[in-house]
C-alpha cells in the first residue's frame, strides 16, 4: 500500500473516544486527498516529543488534556486561541515551529447561523475552557455582553479574561433555576453531562434558542425538557462537525465537505443530535 502523501491526527489522552478521525478521514475521502488522520495518546508532558517527531506533518487536532500546553509549546498563537486561553489547532510553520489556534470558536459561531439562530441576549453556562470559547463567540457575533451563571463563583478568573480579552462585558453569577438570566434568546451550556439537570424542570419559552454541548448521551435531561416546551434545541455534535471543518479548511487549504463528514458523525453516533 502506497504511504499516504500528508498526515494529521488528533492528540490527547484518554483519545480512543474521539471522533475526530471519523471527520477528518470523511473530509480527505470527499476532497480525494490520499491523506492518514490518526489519533495519537499523549498528554502534556509527552507533547514536546510526539511534535518533534512529527514536524512533516499537516496539523493536529488538540483535545483535553492538551488545549492550554498546545499553546505553551506553540512557536505562534492566533490572537483568538490566546483570549480563549486554549487551542485545540496546532499548524506547521513555513520556517518551522508550530502555529496554535482555536476553532472551538467557530464551531459555536457556525452551530448558531446553521440553525438560523441570531440572538440579542445570551446567557452561559459554566465557566471552563468551552466556557471561554462561547464568550469569544459572543465577540464574533458582535454583542457587547452576556452572562456567565456558574456553580463556584471562585472559578471565573479566566472566562472573564477572556471576555476582558475581547471586548465582551460579562455578568457573573451563581447558576439557580429560577435565575432570570435564563431567560436570554440563547443559552449555551457549557456544564458537563447531568450537571444542568437542576434547571431543566421549567418553561423553555418558545423561540428561545438552547445549545448544549454534551452530545453523548443525547438527549440530555436539559435538551429533552427545552424542546418540550417549545426552544430550538441544538446538539453539541453541530458544534463538533463545524469545528473540525475549520481544521479540515486550516489544514488542507480546501473548503471542508461539511455534508459528507456530517453524513460520517451521523452514522458513527446516530443518536449525537446531529
């Protein structure tokens, strides 16, 4: 068998679980492209390593526990991956070294316009790194503020860098059902899988827009009690296919096949809410 002509992969540790190289192998099938996209264990402390080794290669996609030690290792950072304080994108420099961005960003931004959602006010849940990428989105989007409505009001020094960061005048508070924050065009949940089950049980007002990022196991109690009182509902899987396209995009120069690699994620987690 032929070598394949470029290589990727994605990084991180535990990363048998990942789905980026269903989405990536998609995207390389559609555009004909005989590129290998492979998913590599590795965590911080073994990062400098797989990079020098691997300095021909195409680019990586960075999941947890690499999005802040991707950027301590990066030659370059994108100026967004820096006010989010992560990246999951690292790219080869022309003159060696590696360049650091963020397409979490895009993902949300693009998730948001697919469905038609435009919101006036919006309101997040969480404060850890997707936290801070929904605030940098904020930004994209052109609103001026949100707000922030977290379990400890202790962890919130880095989501309100980042909106400090962009530009973004972010309202922090403690999360409670009855909070009228909840209330904005669009809530973004940020909270892993169960920990927004506490404000479900209530009205989702109809035309108010929910975005929660936890996609396995959909629905979640949060997705399933929104669009039963009438929101829009969108996955955190939309988000996942539209930040891998901008890595397809990023690393291949071609626009990415959105639908076959959305084809891909469907039939590889049919129940994801894609």
């Amino acid at each position: 068998m032929a070598e394949p002509s470029r290589r990727a992969a994605v990084l991180g540790r535990p990363i048998a679980h990942s789905l980026s190289p269903v989405l990536h192998r998609a995207a390389y099938a559609a555009l004909g492209l005989d590129w290998c996209y492979e998913a590599i264990e590795s965590d911080a402390a073994g990062l400098p390593d797989v990079l020098a080794g691997r300095a021909d290669w195409a680019g990586f996609s960075c999941t947890m526990p690499l999005k802040r030690a991707a950027l301590d290792l990066a030659d370059e950072i994108s100026p967004l991956a820096a006010a989010v304080g992560a990246a999951n994108t690292l790219l080869p420099r022309a003159g060696g070294g590696w360049f650091a961005d963020n397409t979490d960003v895009h993902g949300i931004v693009a998730a948001l316009r697919e469905q038609n959602v435009f919101p006036a006010t919006v309101t997040i849940l969480g404060a850890g790194g997707t936290a801070q990428a929904a605030v940098a989105a904020i930004a994209t989007l052109d609103l001026p503020e949100c707000t922030v409505l977290v379990r400890d009001i202790t962890r919130t020094v880095e989501v309100l860098a980042t909106a400090d960061a962009v530009d973004v005048e972010a309202d922090v508070d403690v999360l409670a059902a009855g909070h009228p924050a909840l209330e904005a065009d669009l809530v973004i949940s940020t909270l892993p899988a169960g920990a927004a089950d506490g404000i479900a049980d209530r009205v989702w007002p109809i035309g108010q827009a929910v975005l929660d990022v936890v996609y396995d196991p959909w629905p979640t109690t949060l997705a399933s009690a929104a669009k039963a009182t009438g929101a829009t509902v969108l996955s955190g899987a939309l988000m996942l296919l539209h930040q891998a396209a901008e890595q397809v995009r990023l690393m291949t120069g071609q626009d990415a096949p959105i639908e076959a690699m959305r084809a891909a994620l469907r039939q590889a987690r049919p129940h994801s809410g894609l």
